[in-house]
C-alpha cells in the first residue's frame, strides 16, 4: 500500500511586534482613494476622479516629491534601460531574434547587438546571417542586458559583454518582477557552491557555479558536462528556498536568499514547500534580515 503523509495541526509562532510593524506599506486596491489633495502629480496605476487621486491597479503607493504612482504587486515586466534579463528565444527572424521576457510584447535581439563567437569585432556579413542558428535556436535560453525601450513597450536586448549570453545546465524559475530587488548586480556566486542571475524580469536562472570563466566563449559555448547529484541537490533546494520566498512576499536578492538557504538545511529538500516549514524558514530569514538592518 502506498503511504499516506497526514500532517497533524500544531500552534503558530506569534509574529514579533517590529517584524509585523516593518512590512507596514500603503498597499491600495483597484477604486481605493489616494489622496484629495489636489497638489499632487498623477503616475503610473492611478486616475483623477471627481477631484481625488485614485488607484487603478492593486499594489503600493509610492512617492517622489508631488509625483504620486501606485507600483502594482503582480504586472508583467515594464523594460528600464540597464536592466539584467533572462529569456528564452522564441522565434528566428531576419537579422534579428525574438525573445520571451515576461514583457507584453517580445523583446528583439539583433545580430548586430551581440558578440560573435571569439569575440570577433567586424561588420555582419550574409554568412552570419545564415549562421543565425548555429548561435541561438528557438528553445534557448539567454541572459542579456535592456539596450533601448520602444514607444510601444517593446525592448531592445544586447549581449555585447561576456557575461552576457546562451545559457547552459540549470533551472529557471518565474516569479513575478515587483519581487526581484534592484542591485547594482544581478549576477551572484553563493557560498552554497551555486550561482543565480536574478533577472529584472522575473526569470530567475539557478546553475552550478563554473570552475572557470571562459573569457573566450564569446557566450555560446555551452558546458552540457552532467552536473553533480551534490549540485543538483544545491540547486534543488535553492530553487524551493525562491518559491517559498515568493509564496511569503519576500523581496528576493543575494542575502535574503543566502539566509533562506541557511534557515531550510535542517529540512529534506521536498519538505521546504510545505506551509508550515515555509512559514518558520522565511520568518527566521525576515528576523535575520531586520537584524542586519539595525
């Protein structure tokens, strides 16, 4: 017979008082009235009406000077010049690929907005345009930087740093972008033994950490050695420590993923997702982070 997992009830942790009072934000919801006063500039996620500043999405209500925006909780991602991304190819189009960012309309890459393989600085000819799918192909993932935002929202990708490019073993995980932090990098080798690109969009990739650089990739040469039970252990945890953090609303960048990974290593991997050890590793992570915080 199989066996069968019954989870009895046990009594809930209070909330420390600070930790309850920290996370206290102006959250709005769809109607909700913003302020009447009339001073105040309207931004993103609101409407006047009937002499009031009113939200028209849910989320929280953000200030700059007398600019008023309501930044919503979960949206697809909006591109900002500079921004790390992650994203699949979707499509293979002349001079130019289309690629899936969790954007409402697919962003570009152009052949002349990437390395060639070595590194090559020369003009693309009609043979890198028919080598177009020895570099990427529909199904592959890439990491890229935001190079241009188009009047229609549409974004414009480059590779042309070796950092950037086709991305090898790992696993990708979508969150939603309001919970991704902003950095001054996204790129972070952990003390676990494995790296995260945190992208700006909400791809999330998780890889064992290379040995080496490979400076002279160009970005193209993918590693498809087989990874470690070791490292896939890492990775496994470290992608459920992401999910329970999301589950919980709690901002994700290196330190409050480190932490989380710290808090679930008493846990087996499988049980990291169940509610109830969700909500003890994450608010000994959000205690640790008040801390740290002063």
């Amino acid at each position: 017979m199989a066996a069968i997992e019954v989870r009895l009830p046990v009594a809930r942790k209070l909330v420390v008082q600070s930790l309850a009072q920290g996370s206290d934000k102006h959250l709005v919801a769809p109607g909700d009235t913003i302020t009447t006063d009339t001073g105040y500039m309207r931004g993103h996620g609101t409407y006047m009406g009937d002499e009031k500043l009113v939200a028209s999405v849910a989320g929280t209500v953000e200030r700059v000077n007398k600019l008023i925006c309501v930044k919503a909780l979960k949206t697809r991602y909006n591109g900002e010049v500079g921004d790390i991304v992650v994203g699949r190819v979707t499509e293979v189009q002349q001079k130019r690929w289309k690629v899936e960012t969790n954007a409402r309309l697919d962003s570009v890459l152009l052949l002349s907005s990437m390395n060639l393989p070595g590194g090559e600085l020369r003009r693309r000819s009609a043979e890198d345009e028919l080598a177009m799918r020895d570099y990427l192909q529909e199904g592959d993932l890439i990491s890229a930087e935001v190079q241009a935002v188009f009047s229609d929202g549409a974004v414009s990708l480059h590779t042309r740093s070796l950092k950037y490019g086709k991305l090898g073993q790992g696993v990708l995980v979508q969150v939603s972008p309001s919970l991704v932090k902003r950095q001054k990098t996204h790129f972070h080798d952990l003390p676990c033994g494995a790296s995260v690109i945190l992208g700006n969009n909400g791809f999330i990739w998780i890889y064992p950490t290379p040995e080496q650089k490979d400076e002279e990739a160009g970005g193209f040469v993918t590693n498809l050695e087989p990874v470690s039970l070791h490292d896939r252990e890492v990775i496994s945890r470290l992608r459920n420590c992401i999910l329970a953090l999301v589950a919980q609303k709690l901002m994700l960048y290196d330190t409050s993923i480190v932490y989380c990974y710290e808090a679930s290593l008493p846990h087996q991997i499988k049980d990291i997702l169940k509610p109830e050890v969700m909500q003890e590793i994450v608010l000994e992570t959000r205690q640790r982070l008040l801390g740290l915080e002063g």
